[in-house]
C-alpha cells in the first residue's frame, strides 16, 4: 500500500504529542486498533481512504495495547475505537466498526472545507456493531434478568465482544483459553446492552470483564481463570 502523507503509526506517547501539538487547529482521527481484531482490518482500510480523501486530516493509527498509556489517557475500552480531536479538544468518539458514522463525523469537522467526494465503497463495507441498549425495568426485573443470563448455561462468559471476534485483549485472551481446553461455553457481549455491563458489575461485586461464571456464580477475571487453569481448580470445577 502506497504511504499516505497524513496518515501515522503511532510508536509512542512523545511522538504523539509531537503530532498532536503541531497545529492546534487541526482535526486528527485517533484510530485504536487491534492486530488480532478482525474488524480493524476493513477500518484500516477506511482510515486510508479517509486520509486521502481529506488531506487536513491528520490520522493516527494506535495499537491499543501496544500504546496502553495513549489507550488509558482517552478511556479506550474496546476496539475499533475512534476520538476525534481539535488540537487537543475532544471533538467526538465512535466505538465499533462503524464506517459511515466515522465517514459522517469526519465530513461534519473536515469535510465543509475540503468539499469532500462521495463515500468510496470501502468506507460503507464494514458491518457495525449494533449499539449498545439499555433496557428500562425496575432493579428487581434486572436483578431477574441477570440471574437468568448468568444460568443459560453451564459455563457463561461475559465479555467485550465475541469469541470470533473480541473487543478487548482480556476478553479475547480468556476465550482463546476456554476453547483450548475445549470447554463449552456460552457467551454475552456486554458491549451491547449497558444496564447488563453495569448491573454485574454490582450483582457480582466484580468492576471488570471478563467476567466467567461457572453453574450460575462468578468465578473471577482473566488473572483468577488463568490461575485456576495452571493450577487445574478450572477442570474441578467444571467436572
Ligand atoms: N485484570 C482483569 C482485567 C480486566 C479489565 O481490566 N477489564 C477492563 C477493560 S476491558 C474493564 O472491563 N473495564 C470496565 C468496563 O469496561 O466496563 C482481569 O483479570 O480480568
């Protein structure tokens, strides 16, 4: 692929503040991205043909776990994850593969000054992922709710994305070793329905995901399972 003139990889935090300050007039896409994710192959695409198309766009593409401080210092929780910045003024935040709202937003910052030409196709390819919901109910049809969601099996993990397709390194990781083990489970994308994400955090006094439960109780995290597998207390309990 052809190197574009406004588009960088980004190999640490001074460079990055060494773009950023140049002119802070400018608007620049923050791409973070993942080389195991699967949708950031078609956005990287995107993200080219954005750059080309809007010259003034100054586009930054961040391996999320690679640049952790970068990833950290704008809440990044899950990737594709897009900040559009001013300067360094937060000027939007798309999460997800999604093409035509990035190509949207860049239009609306960049776009009236550039004149912009229509969308090419790679730009509308990508399936998004649906947003997150949040469904209205009292904290007892929720607490119901949850419960049943955590005994649709016997071993369920919630998680940032899917088992095909993590959004997230620890969620991807805990997958990668229950299916190496060859344990069945089912799975949740808490990516898709907040009042989930946050009502288990409270139901299991646990802040993160994953989350694995094992016969309807919380057995921990990524570091808990991890250990519990070295140590063989996983198979006990599944057995
Ligand atoms: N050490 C944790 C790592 C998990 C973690 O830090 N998860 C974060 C980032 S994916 C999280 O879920 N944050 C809360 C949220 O996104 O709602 C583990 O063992 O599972």
């Amino acid at each position: 692929m052809a190197a574009v003139s406004n588009l960088y990889q980004v190999e640490s935090s001074d460079q990055f503040k060494g773009l950023l300050s140049k002119d802070l007039q400018r608007v620049s896409l923050l791409y973070f991205w993942a080389p195991w994710a699967e949708p950031c192959k078609q956005m990287t695409e995107v993200i080219t043909e954005l750059s080309k198309k809007y010259p003034k766009l100054l586009s930054l593409q961040i391996e999320a776990e690679g640049q952790s401080d970068i990833s950290e210092s704008f809440d990044i929780e899950s990737v594709p994850s897009f900040i559009i910045l001013r300067g360094h003024t937060l000027l939007d935040r798309i999460l997800g593969a999604d093409a035509p709202a990035l190509a949207k937003a860049i239009e609306k910052y960049v776009g009236s000054a550039e004149s912009p030409a229509p969308l090419s196709r790679s730009e509308k390819s990508p399936a998004a992922p649906p947003p997150a919901v949040e469904k209205k109910g009292t904290p007892e049809e929720l607490d119901t709710r949850l419960r049943r969601l955590m005994n649709q099996s016997r071993v369920v993990l919630f998680m940032k994305g899917s088992p095909d397709q993590p959004r997230c390194g620890f969620s991807r990781k805990i997958s990668d070793l229950l299916r190496n083990k060859n344990i069945e489970f089912s799975h949740f994308d808490i990516l898709t329905d907040e009042s989930v994400r946050q009502g288990l955090k409270k139901l299991n006094d646990w802040p993160t995901f994953p989350q694995l439960i094992i016969k309807g109780e919380l057995v921990g995290g990524l570091d808990i399972v991890k250990e519990m597998a070295e140590t063989g207390e996983l198979d006990q309990l599944i057995a």
